[in-house]
C-alpha cells in the first residue's frame, strides 16, 4: 500500500510540475488531477490515494479562507443573502427541467434522473443513493463525479484571467512554529466538524475557528503561497482517482448526457455571474466561484489560488451546501418515496 500511495503521489506531483512549466492556471491541483486520472484510466497501474492526505489539504485550505474572514467580511456577506436564495431557487428549477429531459431521452427512472441531475453535495446523494434499493447508484456515482471533474478542469481556465486580493501581502508568508501550532489546532478543528457530521468537516472546521480567532483581533500568520500547493496537490489526487474504469460501462447516450447536464450547469453559472458581477460590482473570478456547482472544498481551495475573494465564495458555497441538505434532498427523498 505504502509503495502504491508513493507511486500515486509520484505521478501526481510530476503533473503538477509540468503543468506549471507550462504555465497553465492551479497547475498543482489541474496537473496532479489529469496526471493521476489518465495513468488510472488508460493504465494498468494500481493507484491509491488515503483520504487522510486529502483532509491535510482541506484542512490548510480551510486555515488560508478562516484569515480571509474579517469581522469587515462577515458584515459584507449579509448583504449577499438574497442574492444567495434567488440563485439556488434558479438552479432548482433548472435541476428538474434536466431530470425531467433525462429521464425522457435515457429511459432513466425520473428517481434516478434526479439523484444524477441534483446541483452538487456528492457525499450526501451518494449516501441517499445507497440507502435506496431501487436506484442506479453507478449512473449517480459517474453523473456527479463526472461534473466534478468537469468544473474543478475547467474553471480554472474560465477564472484566471481576472485575479483579486485575497490578503494583503500574500507572498509574504513565513513558516512558524505559530503557524504550526494554528495548523494543528485547525486539523484538531476538522476533526471536531467531522465527528459531529458538518458536510466538508476538515474544510468548515479550520475556517469557523480561523474566524473566530480573526474576531477576537488575534495577530494570525499569513500562510506561505507554497502550502497552498501542497493543499492543491493533495486534493488534486484525491479527485484525479474519484472516477474508476469500472463506472466507465454506459451507452453512448448516457455518457451524451452526463456531459451535457454538466455543461448545461457551468453555463448557466456563468449567466448567473454575469449578473450577479454587474449587480453587485464584483469580480467574476469571485461571482463565478460563488455560483458554480462545484464542491465547497473545491472551488474554496480555487478561490484561495487565483485570489478571488474567499469569503464570499465560500458563504455562497455553503449557503448551496444548507439549501441541497434543508431543500433539495428531503425532496428528492419525498419524490422517490411517492413514487415508490
């Protein structure tokens, strides 16, 4: 195992390398992602990842998004709410207008339909979807990782050409023992968050206590830009193996859709950005991040790369990650239990 997980980490970090050669944008998460996801997919090397890596990422992720959260910041973020109610209402629309396609052009079950088709929160409809004995788990599985890998690939490209402060200084960071003491303390943090079942644990725990830490007034260490790409590298893994060849066995009209509902979402973002960036003078690095249906870890940790701004992408995120848990899901739940 440990010479597997070396392997892995091997290959993931040589295409993180040459995507930064490259130049091309979050090449530490873009280029261990591809890097690992081709070599699964297209070799018969055995590759493995320990999610352990994956939570120390999340974990300094959460550290770099909990400074960005200033006592400023909080008050700016109420001011958002109804722009945060109003988006999520119009991807709820939009998720059952694509169920209902898919359902009628796959011949999917529409209970099915809707698992594939609901707007992010992986872990929790993969969970849902286990628990249902009458649902296709591998179409759900392949639906959503599939829109992961969509996002996380291409937003980058989408979100680089416009960059925002994150904080003051950013390249200023040092190394110290008071970092460490924090990082400890933030991983302690996630931990907490994790046993007590709050979505992205390991993420949302280092960001609540760096917060409360920056309410109190405490002097925090700006943290060096090159944690941030051992944080893009360890996720970037993690997602590059989240899809396996054997989810890979659909007809060709399913894989169709599972890429056009994809695209359908990211291109509705962008829309949505759009006016949200004109409405409130944002950037759209910023507005976009906050829109997209990607993961809270994944598009916090690319907010925090290309320096938009984290605050309000991350309340934007999470706000979606309370609306599919309080909303969306007990839906789907009662739909599927009508219909059965």
């Amino acid at each position: 195992m440990f010479f597997t997980m070396l392997r892995t980490f091997i290959i993931g970090l040589l295409g993180a390398v040459i995507f930064n050669l490259l130049n091309l944008p979050v090449p530490w998460l873009l280029g261990s992602l591809f890097a690992v996801l081709l070599t699964n997919l297209f070799t018969p090397l055995s590759l493995k990842w320990h999610v352990n890596f994956r939570n120390g990422g999340l974990v300094i992720t959460g550290y770099a998004i909990g400074y960005a959260f200033t006592y400023q910041a909080v008050q700016n973020m109420v001011l958002f709410f109804p722009a945060m109610f109003a988006a999520n209402i119009a991807f709820f629309i939009l998720f059952l207008l694509i169920s209902l396609l898919l359902a009628y052009r796959t011949k999917m079950d529409h209970g099915t339909a809707l698992v594939c088709c609901v707007p992010g929160g992986l872990s929790q409809i993969i969970t849902f979807a286990e628990e249902q004995k009458n649902m296709d788990l591998s179409s759900i599985t392949f639906f959503h990782v599939l829109r992961i890998l969509m996002i996380v690939s291409i937003v980058p490209f989408i979100v680089t050409n416009e960059q925002t402060t994150l904080v003051e200084n950013s390249d200023d960071g040092t190394f110290s023992g008071f970092l460490v003491l924090l990082l400890i303390l933030c991983f302690f943090a996630g931990m907490l968050f994790q046993k007590i079942r709050v979505p992205t644990g390991y993420l949302l725990g280092p960001v609540f206590l760096m917060m409360c830490l920056n309410l109190v007034q405490i002097d925090l260490p700006v943290m060096p830009d090159f944690l941030l790409h051992v944080a893009q590298l360890l996720i970037g893994i993690y997602i590059g193996l989240l899809l396996q060849k054997e989810n890979m066995k659909f007809t060709k009209k399913q894989l169709f859709y599972a890429f056009f509902s994809s695209s359908v979402f990211i291109s509705f973002a962008i829309v949505l950005s759009i006016l949200l960036q004109n409405q409130q003078d944002l950037s759209f690095a910023t507005s976009f991040l906050s829109l997209v249906p990607g993961g809270l870890d994944q598009m916090g940790i690319i907010a925090a790369s290309v320096k938009a701004d984290v605050t309000l992408v991350t309340a934007f995120q999470l706000f979606r990650v309370l609306f599919l848990s309080v909303f969306i899901v007990p839906f789907v739940k009662w739909y599927v239990g009508r219909k059965g």
